[in-house]
C-alpha cells in the first residue's frame, strides 16, 4: 500500500477525493494534515473530521496547520464555492472527535523525516504547510516521497483569476517554494480537472448506494454544483466537478494520466498574473524541469472509479 498524507482545506470537492481515497485499498491514509483555503482553517479542521466520521474512520489522525499565507497576508476564502462552513452549509453535524494537538507542519515533517522516500503527499489544498515544511527542515525536500499538487493552469484558463488557479493564487509564495525545491513535483492542475465532470447519471447511481459516505456527499453537493452551474462552468446540464478528485486519483491511478516533465514557475510578482503556473514547453527549454504536468485524463474511467470507489467506503 501507497503510505499518504492528505493536506487539505475542506471544501466539497476535498471531500469528494478524500472519500475516494478512503475507498481505495491501494492507499494507506495515515493522516490528514490542513490548511486554510475554501475556509479558515478551523473549519477545515472540522470539515476534515466531519469527512471521516462519515466514513466511520475516525483513526485516522488529523493536525491542524496553517491560517495563513507563507508571506502572512490575510487569507482569502472561497464561500460562494464551499459556503461558509466549507461544506455547503448543509448541516453536516460537528464531529465529536477532535484534532491532535501537534501542528501539521511538525507533523508533516516528523513523519516524512522518519520515513525518508515512502510519503506521498497529496496537497489539495494551498501549498503553505508544505512550504513551511521545506523551510523548517531543509531534508524535507529529499525525503518527501512526491508531492501531488492539485492546482495549476498551463493551457487552459484560471479560476481564481484570468490566469491562476485557486490554490496556488491562494499562496503564490509557497508554490514558488514548493516548485523551485527540487521534490517530486506532480502537478494535477485545471488543465485536467475541467475534462473530469461527473455526470447526473453517475451521481444518481452512487446516492442509490445509500450508504453513511454516499449520504454525506449528496448532502455537501448541491452547493457546489450550483455555484459552478451558475458560472457556466459545466459542460452538461446537472454534472458536477470535484477539482480535488483528479488530483488524489493520480496517487491511484497515474496511468489514468498523460504527464509531461517541464520546468514550470509560479508568477509571484506579476499585477495580473500572481499564481500563475508559467510552463516552459520550448523544445529545448534549457533549464531543468521542475514538475510532471498532467495534460490528459482518461475522464470516463475516472469518474466511474470514482463512483466505485465512494460507494465502497
Ligand atoms: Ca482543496
């Protein structure tokens, strides 16, 4: 089994990988880790523990990090996406268990360090832990076996801006960290996940496995889906993304993916391009790379291993 950890701001979407994830014997899910983004990051906490008391794994430990950039500016949240709880305001019912008291960053670190080239991290969330992480303890960076980030836009548009997606705007200075460190870089950015949406069909056959996860997901949905419904951010009518899904699905199945090795930089001083992915796709780039991009996704199959991974839990 893959040995992960999952640091993540939840956010539906997030709860929509982190169940695919927890019904994936491939994976051993061995914490959780978060950060602020689609919520402060208390309520990503929550959510997180609201997301594995509806697997009913509540084993697995959960730290909370970081409520702020890696430059300390004030955070920027995503509630017309999430709602203001993060989960779609749906009435999801508080955990009744609680995060451990070690802070995330010490926690990424002690447990990458301990097992130098066995951790995936899978980053749904802005990068800062990790950022912080490889600024803490420079043998981060080698030990950490690949990081999976979920963010980027190379040949398609951005979502936070004309030209950045959400969770590396959202940090731009710990995805200038993250990317220019060296680690095993994967990223699973909107380049792929806009070609990932869920069909109404699809979502019909995994609420009729009516179990306790699939109760949970139908409930935290609607809010998503109309929010991007709204946007026109769907290809069909009653679909639905979960940008977070492709990303940790990559971790399960890479050869679902078509990835390419390129030097990619993140913008952090540009007016109109802060967070923006800036891939070197020249022939002879002449510098080295610094990520495996994804730029095709095998959507059919993903989103039903989806479907089958969800109902499983
Ligand atoms: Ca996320």
């Amino acid at each position: 089994m893959k040995r992960v950890i999952i640091d993540t701001d939840p956010g539906i979407d997030d709860a929509a990988a982190i169940l695919m994830t927890l019904g994936s014997p491939e994976l051993d899910i061995e914490a959780m880790t978060t950060v602020f983004g689609n919520t402060p990051v208390e309520n990503c906490t929550i959510n997180a523990l609201r997301i594995l008391e509806a697997a009913d794994r509540t084993e697995i430990p959960v730290y909370e990090g970081s409520s702020r950039p890696y430059n300390c500016a004030e955070p920027v949240f995503a509630a017309l996406i999430h709602g203001d709880d993060g989960l779609g305001d749906a009435g999801v019912p508080m955990p009744s268990t609680a995060a451990q008291p070690t802070n995330a960053v010490i926690e990424l670190i002690n447990r990458v360090m301990t097992s130098p080239g066995e951790i995936t991290v899978m980053a749904i969330g802005r990068l800062t832990n990790v950022a912080l992480a490889m600024a803490v303890e420079p043998g981060f960076t080698e030990a950490v076996g690949e990081v999976i980030v979920m963010g980027g836009a190379v040949s398609v548009p951005g979502n936070a801006s004309p030209t950045a997606s959400a969770n590396l705007r959202g940090d731009p200075e710990a995805a200038d960290v993250v990317y220019r460190s060296g680690a095993n870089v994967v990223q699973i950015g909107l380049d792929v996940c806009e070609q990932v949406e869920i069909s109404l069909a699809q979502q019909e056959e995994l609420w009729a496995a009516d179990t306790k996860a699939t109760r949970f997901m139908h409930l935290v949905s609607p809010f998503i889906q109309a929010a991007y419904e709204r946007r026109g951010r769907l290809h069909h009518p009653g679909g639905v993304r979960y940008n977070d899904m492709p990303a940790v699905s990559y971790g399960i199945f890479p050869e679902l993916f078509e990835c390419r090795e390129l030097p990619v930089h993140i913008e952090i001083h540009g007016e109109h391009t802060r967070g923006m992915t800036v891939a070197n796709q020249r022939e002879d780039p002449g510098e080295p790379t610094t990520a495996k991009v994804a730029f095709g996704v095998d959507a059919a199959r993903l989103t039903q291993l989806w479907v089958e991974r969800v109902a499983a839990v």
